[in-house]
C-alpha cells in the first residue's frame, strides 16, 4: 500500500536532485516518529546552525521539517524535526528530533508563523 503525503516547501536555490534528497530524508525521519504523517513542510535546505534561547549557535548538520497527522490537524497543531545527517554534504540519515506538538499559530524570531496559515505551494508523493 502506497503512502499519500502532503508535502509543501519553501527551499529556495535547491537543484532538483537536493530536494529529492531532503523530501526522502523527511519522509523517512516523520514515519519514524510517527506513522500517521499526513503533511510534511520542508522548511530549508542543509545547514549547520540552530537558534537556542534566541541566539544562533553552530550545530551538526541538519535539515529542519514539520508535519501533521489528522491527530495534529484536528488540535491545530504539528510537530518540528531536526534531521541529522552524517556529515556535511551528505544526505545519510543520521537521527532525527521532534519537539513536542506546538501550536499552528506560533510564531518565529521574526514574528512569521513557524507553519503558514495559506500555504500555496503543494506537491503529493507517493512513497
């Protein structure tokens, strides 16, 4: 049986073979933690750096995704992930960390929501 999975991103500059790797990554890590995945949103590319108590540090090499399953949809919530890899330039899945649920209105440094109200940009996989 095929899994459906919503997944949105806003990754810009990717090359396409990128962001067939960090969809596969995000997909493996959100079944992981929690089989019901229904939407995935890919939130950047690679990177090396977290905000903690409102200041950037260094940190190892990441991909940071959200998802929802209908559970998380009907209390207006999701769930964030830091995707680990092996090592810098790769795209081996390493481990992955949640947060516990959050709420869909919360927001960023910026004062952006962390999972947008609107999301226009849409493309269903079939894994």
């Amino acid at each position: 049986m095929e899994d459906r999975i919503r997944v949105v991103y806003f990754i810009k500059g990717n090359k396409p073979l990128e962001v067939q790797r960090l969809k596969g990554l995000c997909y493996r890590a959100a079944k992981e933690i929690d089989p019901d995945v229904q939407e995935i949103l890919i939130r950047g590319g690679v990177h090396g750096t977290s905000r903690k108590t409102g200041r950037w540090v260094k940190d190892q090499e990441h991909i940071t995704f959200s998802f929802k399953t209908q559970a998380l949809k009907d209390e207006k919530k999701f769930r964030t992930v830091h995707v680990y890899t092996k090592g810098p330039g790769t795209y081996k899945f390493d481990s992955a960390i949640p947060t516990d649920p959050l709420p869909d209105d919360i927001t960023d440094y910026l004062g952006n929501r962390v999972w947008p109200a609107n999301l226009n940009a849409e493309e269903i996989l079939y894994f």
